[in-house]
C-alpha cells in the first residue's frame, strides 16, 4: 500500500507541474493587458509601462512563471491587481462559499443517486425501473444552469419558499446559509445524480448475477436481505471512484451556478477576474481548483485500492 501512495504522490506531483506550466502559458497569450486596461484606452504609454512594472509584468515569462510557483509553495498568491489585496485573502473569503456548496452538492447527488440506483435495479425491468432510467436521461441531457433557472422561477418567484440569489452569510446561522445554498446545491446536483444513478444501477445488476448472491440466498437471507448486505457493498467499488471524479465536475458547474445565483463564491471570483483581466486571481484560483481536484483523485485512488487489493498487487 504504501508502494501504492508513493506511486501516485509522483503522479500527483508530475500533474501539478503540467497544469501550471499550461495555466500559466494560456494567460500569457491571452489578449489583453491588465495595465492598459486599468488605466483606459487613453493613458499615457511611460504611466502604463510604471504600472506593468509595479504589477510585476515586465519580467521574462520564465521568472514570473518561478516567482508564481515559488510564492503559491509558500501561500502566496500575489497581490490582485483589481482589489489590491492579497490573493490569498480572496481566496479564503470565497472559499467559505464555494467548498460548502460543493460539498452540499455532491452529498445531494449521492444520496439521490443510490435511492434511484437501488431502487431501479431492485425492480429491473418494471415501469419503475423505466420511469427511473427516463428520468435520468432528462437529466443527463439537460444543462444544470436550465435547473437553475427552473428552480428559481418555480421556488423563488412563484412560491417564494427560497430567495433567488444571494448568500446570507455564516453570520445569520448555519440554516440561513444553507438554505441560501440549498437551490444552487440542487441545480449542482441533479446531472451528476442522474449519471451516478445509471452507474450504481449497472453496478448493482452486475452483483447480483455473482455466485455469491446465490450463495447469500441459499443460506436463507430474503432478496432484499441479500441486496444491501452484499451486493451493495461489492457495488460500491467503481461508484467510489465516479464520486471522486463528479467532484472535479461540480467544482466546474459551480463557476456557471454562482454567476446565476449571484454567490460569492470562488466561481464569480474568476469571472470578475477574467472580465477585469485580473490575471494572478485568475491563474490563482484556477490552480488551486486544479490542485483539489488532483488531490481528491488521488485520495479515490488510496480508498479505491484499500477496497480493492488486486490494485496493489498491480504496482
């Protein structure tokens, strides 16, 4: 195991490299100057090379791209050129938004998922079975900003159960926030439920045709019996590893949900950066999100192998 976790640390070492050599090239060649576009079209060419310099943008490429690297290594971020704060700080305030989401999201697409998934394989081939896997479909097919909008027109504006954007804050009570964040979680959720559900599905009827189902019926256990003791369990192993990877997708959705909900989260951060040219929040947070998505993987791939000791034996 422990061969294992050195493995992927390397991995994970070799993916956070790539990443920020691509992040921070493809802001290189982004058009636009954050100087020239702070100061406006009409400013004086010596007092924007003063702000380029006080910014930090007239270095090489390489040594912005090592100061960058060096000052994330030691919880630097940089200052931003918009807010004039530390990056670290935005972060941080934002963070208290957007993880919560996240995490609110993805308990609600699990808990959805393995209701809609046991029950449909515990009635395969019933119209229950159908009417769920319908379902699913729908909201596969259907873009998570489309439920948001839905949701805040039928529990926002006509029953009034929800306001339709804004964050109340930490300060107003865990109850006050979380029902802020319980519409954008819902919108977050319901895609990456209805891909999970087909998952937990197929998984479990691959299970239940094992022998040691018969094996479990054999010795007396009732069909439902048998069901949550031992083919759920065994079903769980690759439904592990879509929940560690649905992680990264919610963390994506999140950037388009805030903007709808008006959150302020680490996804309306990036696009007032993006739309400022405020280009260290930018290549910041943006590392950052590519940093939790690595590591949530490699802590999937350490739970998946601890389930799954053939995965060991492999390295």
């Amino acid at each position: 195991m422990l061969r294992y976790a050195i493995g992927r640390l390397v991995t994970l070492a070799i993916s956070l490299l790539v990443a920020s050599l691509v992040i921070f090239g493809v802001l290189q060649i982004v058009p636009g100057d954050p100087a020239s576009y702070m100061l406006g079209m009409n400013a004086a060419e010596d007092t924007v090379a003063a702000l380029r310099e006080e910014l930090g943008l007239t270095g090489s490429a390489p040594a912005r791209y090592l100061d960058w690297v060096a000052g994330m290594l030691s919880g630097d971020f940089g200052i931003s050129y918009t807010y004039r704060t530390p990056v670290t700080e935005l972060v941080a305030e934002r963070l208290w938004v957007s993880l919560p989401l996240t995490l609110y999201a993805l308990l609600l697409s699990t808990a959805i998922a393995l209701f809609a998934g046991v029950l449909a394989a515990s009635r395969q081939g019933s119209a229950t079975d159908l009417g769920v896997m319908g379902v699913t479909q729908l909201g596969i097919s259907v873009p998570n900003f489309w439920f948001a909008m839905l949701l805040v027109l039928v529990f926002a504006v006509s029953l009034r159960w929800f306001s339709a954007g804004g964050f109340a804050g930490w300060d107003a009570g865990v109850f006050a926030a979380l029902k802020s964040l319980t519409l954008p979680a819902i919108a977050l959720a319901l895609p990456q439920a209805s891909i999970l559900a087909r998952i937990v599905r197929s998984s479990l009827l691959d299970s239940l045709q094992e022998d040691f189902m018969r094996t479990a019926r054999a010795k007396g256990l009732s069909r439902r019996q048998a069901l949550w003791r031992h083919a759920l369990p065994n079903a769980m192993i690759p439904v592990l590893t879509i929940v560690g990877l649905q992680f990264s997708f919610l963390i994506a959705g999140a950037v388009i949900i805030e903007n709808v909900f008006f959150l302020p989260g680490l996804g309306r951060l990036i696009f007032q950066a993006i739309t400022q040219r405020d280009l260290i929040v930018v290549e910041s947070v943006v590392m950052l999100l590519v940093f939790a998505v690595i590591v949530v993987t490699f802590l999937v791939d350490l739970a998946y192998a601890w389930v799954d000791p053939r995965l060991r034996r492999r390295t």
